[in-house]
C-alpha cells in the first residue's frame, strides 16, 4: 500500500440496535476498527473522516413508487435468488417521512403504482432513512462520498456473482452456517482478519458486523473505481440524490 493509501480510511455502515455500527478500514491491508454511532452524522465525522462511506440504507427517494419500489430494487433482486426478500420495496419520500404506520401507508397507496403498502420491515428502518435523507440533503456534496449498497449484493460480488445458498438468520436467530459462509467471502476478499472474527461491539449483533464489514469491501471498490451501479446510471430524485445500489 502506498503512501498516500495509509493515510485514507474507508467505512461500511450498518444499522443496528445502538444506531449505525462502522467498519473503518484502509484501502487495503489488515487496519481496522469498529465502532457504534449514535447519529449517522457522527461516522463522517469521525476522527478516519472516511474518504468513502458504504451504507446500507436507501439514498434517494421517488415522489412516485413503481411496482417493486425503486429502479435500484428492481435491478437487484433477480441476483440474489432466495435472499432477494432483504431487498424492501423503497415507497414515495411522502411515505417515508410519516411516524405513523397507518399514515405511511395511507400516504404509500396514494404515490405509488400499482398502489402498495408500505411493508413493516420497511417502516421500522425508516427513521434511518429520514436521518440519511436529512443529512444528504443539508449537504448535496456529501453525495459524491456516501453511497447506498447493500449486503446482500455485496456478500453476491463477493462470491464471485452468484447468490448465497445460506441465510445469516433463520427464524430471526443467527444462522451459524450462514454467518460462517459470510465470514470465509469477507477473509477471501482480503477484510481484516481481526474485524472479521471479532465479537460485535454492544448495541450491535453479530450479523450487523457482517453486514458492516460487506459494506466496507463494497466501500474498498468504490475508492478503487472498481464498483458499479444499480442500475447504471442512476436515475436521481427530487433532490438531485442518485438512486442505486452499488457493488
């Protein structure tokens, strides 16, 4: 790694129970660190101040949703074979931005075509994704930084493009062949040894880590300019902030 390479930091960003959990790491090498956030605010503002910072959270939002919800669902579900369900339906900005389930979906049947409810998977992240909404918006530039991905089509990348035969849960506990599945891609693409076996820290489960540390070698790609969008190009929203799943 050269010189310039050792002074840069990278993060995968997942949410999890204590807020969002990060997986800083360094364009290549064994150097890392995790660490839980309150905010999402927090991690860019962290002392790695990450050049990249991979999400798992939507960025951008439809004043309309289509059937499936964004063009960035739609072009990734036919990847992933049976983990295709872990990709939600994104509703309209409208829907997302109501705290009450009834409203969002009241207001998810009026933007959307063919009329859809919003899922209650979906409702629980939305605070998250209100708070991303809101932190990219205060700052449009922050766009050419943060980018959406997501686990699942990283965990796909990773395994050379072809779907995971292992759930990470089964009946909402940890599935012990699938976690480890996850752990030998993340060894195989090179993440650092001790993130990859270590014990999450509290406010985080163990496949929160997982997802973290997915995130941070789709993070890895997208410095190296290797990553690619979902679709390609994004389509962009009211705001001007693109809509795609990258890996």
């Amino acid at each position: 790694m050269d010189e310039a390479a050792a002074d840069v930091w990278l993060a995968g960003v997942d949410g999890c129970a204590g807020g969002w959990i990060a997986a800083f790491v360094r364009p290549a090498g064994d150097a890392g660190k995790v660490e839980i956030f309150a905010r999402f605010a927090d991690v860019l503002a962290a002392s790695q101040t990450p050049a990249v910072v991979a999400v798992d959270i939507p960025i951008g939002l439809p004043e309309r949703s289509g059937a499936g919800g964004r063009q960035a669902e739609n072009a990734v579900r036919p990847l992933l074979g049976a983990r295709q369900s872990s990709v939600f339906p994104v509703p309209s900005r409208a829907a997302i931005y109501q705290t009450d389930y009834a409203a969002a979906c009241a207001a998810a049947l009026a933007t959307s075509e063919p009329p859809r409810k919003v899922s209650k998977q979906l409702f629980n992240i939305a605070p998250k994704i209100r708070e991303m909404d809101e932190v990219l918006r205060a700052d449009p530039a922050l766009a050419a930084r943060v980018y959406e991905v997501h686990p699942e089509l990283a965990f796909w990348r990773l395994n050379g493009e072809r779907p995971l035969t292992e759930p990470k849960k089964v009946k909402s506990r940890p599935h012990a062949r699938g976690l480890d599945l996850r752990r030998d891609l993340l060894g195989g693409a090179g993440m650092p040894d001790g993130l990859v076996g270590a014990t999450p820290p509290k406010g985080a489960a163990q496949d929160d880590l997982m997802d973290a540390l997915a995130c941070a070698a789709v993070a890895r790609r997208l410095h190296a300019g290797l990553a690619r969008p979902f679709p390609d190009p994004p389509p962009r929203d009211a705001f001007g902030l693109p809509m795609a799943i990258w890996a």
